[in-house]
C-alpha cells in the first residue's frame, strides 16, 4: 500500500494519478500496489503519472498514459487508476519520472526509459514515444537517475554525469542548446556523487560538498531592470556554473 496527496484544484493530480481516488487535500490509498510478498521500496511521481519500485526490482505505474509514460505496452487518453506492471523491468534498483516519461536504473548499471520521446528523453537515438521500456544508448556504468521536464541525465561510476533529450535552454550541459537524443557529456563535471534535474535545468552535487548547476539565465527587463521569470530561447547558460555564496550578514552594533 502506498500514500500519495495533491492539492485539490491548485495542485490537484490529474489522470489518475491517486490511483482510483479523487483528488485529495490528505493522503489518499493507493491500492494494489503488491504482488505476492512484493512491496514498494521507492516512488516516482512525473507530469500526470506515478511509479513504484518494488522489491525484487519490478516496476508499476499509474495514472496518465497517452505517451506510454506506464511502460505496459499500451497508449490511451483515459487514466489507468490501478498500478499496471511495466514490461521486461525485473531488476530496477531506482526510479524517476518526468514530464511525460520513466526511467529505470538497473542492476548492473544499465537505464531503460519509456513513454514520451518527442525530445529525444527516451535516449535511444530516436524521438519516437515508446510505450515499453528501451535500452538508453551507452549507458552501463550509471549509479544514479535523474529526470527533469523533458529531460533525463545519469551519474557514472567515474564522477561524470550524462544528460539527453530536451536542451534549448541548456540543461544538458555540453555547451550547445541542440537537443540530443543520445546521452552527451556533462562539461567540466568529474567528481559528481549525486545528480538532480528539474523543469529546464540540473544540478550536480560534487566530491567536498560544492555544487555545480547548468540552468537558463533570463536577461534583464529593458523597462524595469528586473529579471524575468521565464527564460527566453535564445538565453541560455549550458555549461556548469558554481553556486553563489550568500551575501555576508552583519550584526547591528547595539545603540
């Protein structure tokens, strides 16, 4: 058994994704999660689906499926309320779901990813959706998983870090704003220990405890001045940047 929550109207979970429940300001149930001695050991939430790892390393998921995003072999534009098992998935160790797909990191280092490749995040060469599982190209020695938006990235066993699909604003890291449909080298990153990747951008955390982000950088309003909160296309930072430190505090001297 499993326990999911969203917001109701604002945040609400749409296409099923509270397997069978409506969308709910508390926990709700999710049913059927086990099969024989099976239980859930991680979870995955993407745009409008959600997975579960379960012990012995197969793989459910629910809710919205018109990519294939639950990786069962089908397509439809109606939710899938009750977790279905996800093909050929025997040996998942970690999980992560994106907007509109899943990744698999399994035993041995390997990834598999199904559902919506329309950027190429399902990093098998091409950009047709698959609605089962395929092998990511030239990934064998990832530890770590990580998909954002449109996007998915892996930490090796070496320390570097590899991304694909979606990258008009960057968040790749190589250096360009092409999209890829294979998996390209991060710039610069070669002591990563641990990967995150959001909407449009990915931040590696490094041996020593530093932090290197690739993100886009929106230029100043013309007008105000200000920065703006959505980032244009043609503005991108696509190589690793370190964090800022924080502004130095200073103590009032007492009057």
């Amino acid at each position: 058994m499993g326990l999911l929550m969203g917001l109701l109207l604002v945040g609400s979970m749409p296409g099923g994704v509270l397997a069978g429940e409506k969308p709910s300001v508390v926990p709700a149930t999710t049913t059927n999660f086990a099969l024989a001695n099976a239980t859930a050991t991680a979870i995955a939430a993407g745009g409008s689906h959600a997975c579960a790892l379960l012990t012995g390393g197969s793989v459910r998921c629910w809710g919205s499926n018109f990519s294939g995003q639950l990786g069962n072999g089908t397509t439809t534009n109606d939710p899938i309320p009750t977790p279905v098992v996800v093909s050929g998935i025997t040996t998942a160790t970690a999980i992560s779901a994106g907007n509109g797909n899943t990744c698999a990191l399994l035993t041995g280092g390997s990834v598999r990813c199904w559902g919506d490749n329309y950027y190429g995040q399902l990093g098998n060469g091409t950009t047709t959706n698959s609605s089962t599982p395929v092998a990511v190209s030239g990934i064998t020695t990832a530890t770590a998983i990580s998909a954002g938006g449109y996007h998915t990235c892996a930490l090796l066993t070496d320390g570097s870090v590899r991304c694909w699909g979606y990258n008009n604003y960057g968040q790749l890291g190589n250096g360009t704003t092409t999209d890829s449909s294979t998996p390209v080298a991060v710039g610069g990153i070669t002591t990563a220990i641990a990967i995150s990747a959001g909407g449009y951008h990915t931040c590696a955390l490094l041996t020593g405890g530093s932090v290197r982000c690739w993100e886009p950088t929106p230029p100043a309003d013309s007008a105000t001045g200000r920065r703006r909160t959505a980032p244009p296309r043609s503005r991108s930072v696509a190589s690793p940047l370190p964090l800022r430190s924080p502004p130095a505090t200073t103590t009032p001297a007492p009057s």
